[in-house]
C-alpha cells in the first residue's frame, strides 16, 4: 500500500495534467516565459509521470531484496541456537564454550544477565549493576557473528553434527547465502534513493519544478482573466502540494 506521501507525488503529477488540459482551451494562455507554455507542460507532464514509475521500479526491486533476505535469515537463530545445544554437551573447555555462547547472544540480540547488586563502601547502599547489551541486529552484523562462530566451530576436532544442516560445510554455505542477500538490499536502496531524488528535483525543484510552475500558471490565469473570472477560478481549484 502507497504511503500519504507517495499518493501526494503522483496526486501532484496527475493534477498537472488537469491543468494542462483546462488551460489549453483558454483562448487568451500564451504566457511569455516559455516554461508555463502548454507544450512545455505536457513535456513536463509526461517527464514526471516516467520518474514515477522509475522511483516504484526502484522500490518494488527494494522491497523484493528485503523480502529475500528476511527469508535467508529466518532460520539463522535458530540454527546457532542448535549449534550451541550441541556444544555444550561436547565437554568443551569452558573458554571456548562462553566464546560460543557470546558470539550466539550478540546474534540472538540478547542481553549479559546482570550482575547481583554489591555493597557501596562507601555508604553501605547497593550499587547498581547495569546489564550491558550486546544486541548487534542489523543483518550485516548478523552474518558476520555468524560467521564468526563458524571459524570457531572449525577448531573444534568434537564438532562433528550427524545433522546435515549443521555440518560446517553446509552451515559455511548458509553463510554465503546471508552475505550475499546482504548487498542487493544496499544496492537497490541506493538505486532508489536517486531515483527519489531525481522525482523531487523534477517536482519541488525551486523555480523550476511542477510545483512553483503549477504556481505560475495560475498567478498567470489570474492576471489574464481576473481574480473572479470563472476561468482562474477553474485552475484555483486544482490543489497542488510541496511535499519536498
């Protein structure tokens, strides 16, 4: 579903055309700077609908990179979940057990248990022990603790899962899946970020973008006709709004 804003530009673009349509039959329109001409705002109708369309392209490709990455990432917790249940029953040295169990909480996003409250020395009241966070969620982060944890696995001689799954060449592969879901979200983002930027400098752009020429127009209708002729009265109601 199209957010307010988004309604807005294409509400704009489409209501440049009603514009342009009501005052190419004004006998009278011939304004005297060349971009209010009837030609030029056609040109700049057609311009603003194709920006449209590029700027939903470019979103539609965003949306789908995200969706594909949710997807590959949707077992990854559980999966280290797994991994540390079966370390722990591995007899492991407990320095590498914690090293595991930490890399699994940052990709967990979980918190440190905080410490019990001690005595202040110096006014026998507890101090307090603020847990510390180690969530670090963003989905790069994410497969990098990931992948982390499978350098560990790989020297470990006991890990040797009967899991298919959990196998570390296949958990390696699982790894490159999430690295490389990564980069088109980046990617298709920033494709879409200039498209939304080349969409607002043709709309908003100062002087020279629909909305201020919408502008013009009008205050050109208004000068030829009169402030209540029926003819400035038809384009005063054709709403436009800067959203820049």
């Amino acid at each position: 579903m199209s957010s307010t804003s988004e309604v807005g530009h294409a509400k704009n673009v489409a209501n440049l055309q009603k514009l342009t349509e009501q005052v190419s039959v004004y006998t009278l329109y011939n304004p005297p700077v060349a971009r209010l001409s009837v030609a030029n705002l056609q040109t700049l109708y057609t311009t603003a609908v194709a920006k449209l369309s590029e700027v939903e392209e470019k979103r539609n490709a965003n949306k789908n990179a995200i969706a594909l990455r949710q997807s590959a990432f949707e077992n990854l917790k559980p999966t280290a979940t797994r991994i540390i249940n079966l370390l722990d029953i591995l007899g492991l040295p407990e320095g590498t057990l914690n090293q595991a169990k930490t890399l699994n909480r940052t990709i967990q996003g979980t918190k440190n248990k905080p410490k019990p409250p001690t005595e202040n020395p110096e006014n026998g009241q507890p101090s307090s022990n603020n847990p510390i966070s180690t969530s670090r969620q963003s989905y790069t982060q994410q497969a990098e603790n990931f992948g982390i944890l499978l350098q560990l696995l790989a020297t470990i001689p006991s890990y040797i899962p009967n899991e298919e799954d959990l196998k570390l060449n296949n958990l390696n592969t699982y790894h490159e899946s999430l690295v490389a879901t990564t980069q088109p979200v980046d990617q298709t983002e920033a494709e879409l970020n200039v498209k939304l930027i080349e969409r607002n400098q043709i709309l908003y752009t100062e002087g020279s973008g629909l909305y201020d020429i919408a502008q013009n127009v009008k205050k050109y209708v208004k000068g030829l006709y009169g402030a209540t002729s029926a003819e400035y009265l038809n384009v005063a109601d054709i709403k436009f709004t800067n959203r820049k």
